[in-house]
C-alpha cells in the first residue's frame, strides 16, 4: 500500500511539539515539518531556525490556509485545542492534537463534525498508548490469569509548573486533572475497557486562580470493579499504576517518562502466596513510538471510527468527573 507524504504545520512553538514532532519526524522520508506558527512571532522565528523548519505563518490562520501542509499538530494551552482542531479540520487538514484533545464532549463533537465533513483524521497524542505493557495487562485480565479484574489504582505527581504556566489557570484549561487524566483513562480503557462506567471526582480547587493542585478521580462498574486515580503537582515526579486481581497484584512504576529516551518497563506481579514474577519489556522512546502510530493512521486512508469512539469516550468521563468535582465544591461551600 502506498503512503502518502505527511506535510505538517506546528500550532505552538514548544518542548512538546519538539520532542513529538520534529524529532522523531526527521526519521521518515516522506514526512517533514513545513511551517511553524506561535502567539509570539520571535519565539516561532527562533524555534525554525533551531529546527530547520522552511517557514514562519504570521499566525495560526496562515498556517491552517496553506495547501502545502496536509496535517496540523496542536499543542496550545488545553482551553484552546477545540477551536484550532475544528479549523484546522474546516480547512482540510488532518489533526494531531496534544492530550487532552478537548475539555467537553460539544467540544469533542465539533471537531468529529468538521473532520467528518472534510473527510479528514483526527488524533489524541497520548505518549503512552499502545505500550506492550497494556497488550500484557489486558491478556492477563481476559485470560483471567490471576482471576477477576477488581481495582485498578493510579499516582500521577508531576513537577511544580513555572508561575506563569497555563496550568495555573482554570480559564485555559489548568490543573492537574486535565494534565493527567488522558494517561488514566487511555491505561485503564486500554486494559478493561470504559463501558459501563460512571465517575465521581473530588479537589479543592484552592491553587491559585482556583486551579486544581490535587484530585481525587474514581471510576465505578455495577460489577464492582473500580479505577481510581491521585494525581498532584509536586516537588517530585510519580507515575505507577497498581492492578489488583483475585490472586495477584500487578505494579508498574515509572510509566510516563517521556523526556527521558528510550525507557525500560517492568510489570511486577506479587501473587498471594508470596510469589514474585517480573515480566520485562524492552526500552521504549514514547514519541518515536507515538509519532509511527500516529503517522500510520494518518496516511493509511482508512477511517479507524473506533479510534475516534475511544475518544469520544475518554472525554466523556474526564469531563463527567471534573463537572462533578466542581459540584461538590459548590455543595460544600454551601
């Protein structure tokens, strides 16, 4: 089958679009950055002349409009992905957007509608997704290998933002749920599927502007199964995952270090008779990974709708969970 080139045009001028994009885009032949746009035009100016990117748009309207580039990869505060990706989608343009890919299921609806017009792809980019550690988790939960599936917990510390971070405001997306959530909800669907379940969350909201420091997320099934999540910004960086069965507990610690390069991963299974099996996967380098699975989807030309309802339902819960997060707060504030 044939690939067709990928031309893509850069919505923000960051780290992540660097080590997502750029770099593992110089691997592929028929793939290249073609154009950079950013809110401050120095700071696109001097991100393509560090990358050897031909062009610099005015702004994010000239890039979407040029019949040169065939996808767009956002990576905005969190607040604005909805309405570049509609665009973008508008315009012809496959879309790449940064996790999360939205913050509402409207949201989510206008960009499937827009890209369902044009006939056009669009992609969540979470750096984790199809890691063979999930592939192995799932088999252990459909061969019932250490009996049922009971709870599935997950600790997502990351690195205290700089002052002026969007993350510390709420108008743009903020916080640390809309930061971590995309990885626990993508795990836990990955290996159980999201069907069936309802969610609750709890945060004070008391960062600064009223952002969410810390939050407490769980996810319930009527068969009693539950996932639940803590997630803050802190001094140090935590990713671990617990998967509790009948018979075992499964740990992986260290999950999401992206920046770090090609990173080993181990499952480690503690059975109930004090047993200890480790289950070992070779290093992998997130956004190497991340940008082949993206580019295979975008230049294969086939629809993948389940791709597209698996997003679908991610944004349902996350947004489900934090509307309920901020209700209680109300309740509780009286």
């Amino acid at each position: 089958m044939q690939v067709m080139p990928l031309d893509i045009g850069l919505i923000g001028a960051t780290v992540v679009a660097e080590r997502a994009m750029v770099g593992p885009s110089a691997r592929y032949d028929d793939t290249a950055i073609r154009a950079v746009a950013a809110s401050d035009p120095d700071r696109a100016a001097s991100f393509a002349a560090r990358h050897s990117i031909p062009v610099v748009k005015r702004d994010y309207c000239a890039l979407i409009e040029d019949p040169r580039i065939n996808a767009v990869y956002i990576s905005l505060h969190n607040s604005a992905h909805h309405e570049w990706a509609t665009r973008a989608a508008q315009a012809g343009k496959h879309v790449i957007v940064e996790k999360p890919l939205c913050l509402d299921c409207n949201e989510f609806a206008a960009v499937e509608a827009s890209a369902s017009t044009t006939g056009v792809r669009f992609v969540e980019a979470v750096a984790t997704e199809g890691h063979e550690w999930q592939t192995a988790l799932r088999t252990l939960v459909t061969e019932c290998r250490y009996g049922a599936l009971q709870s599935m917990r997950s600790k997502i510390h990351f690195t205290m933002p700089p002052s002026d971070c969007y993350r510390f405001r709420p108008n743009l997306g903020g916080g640390i749920f809309f930061d971590a959530s995309s990885y626990w909800l993508q795990a836990v669907q990955a290996i159980c599927g999201l069907a069936g379940a309802t969610g609750t969350g709890h945060s004070n909201f008391a960062g600064p502007n009223g952002v969410d420091m810390s939050f407490h997320a769980r996810l319930a099934w009527p068969d009693g199964r539950e996932a639940v999540i803590d997630c803050c910004f802190d001094a140090h960086h935590i990713a671990e995952h617990e998967f509790v069965f009948e018979h075992a507990a499964v740990r992986l610690r260290h999950f999401l270090l992206p920046m770090a390069g090609p990173a080993p991963l181990n499952l480690v299974v503690h059975g109930k008779r004090l047993t200890r099996t480790v289950l070992r996967f070779a290093p992998v380098a997130y956004y190497d990974r991340q940008f082949g699975r993206i580019r295979q989807m975008l230049t294969s030309g086939a629809s993948d709708r389940d791709a597209e309802s698996a997003g679908a339902e991610r944004i349902r819960l996350m947004a489900a969970v934090y509307a309920d997060a901020r209700r209680r707060l109300r309740e509780e504030s009286g």
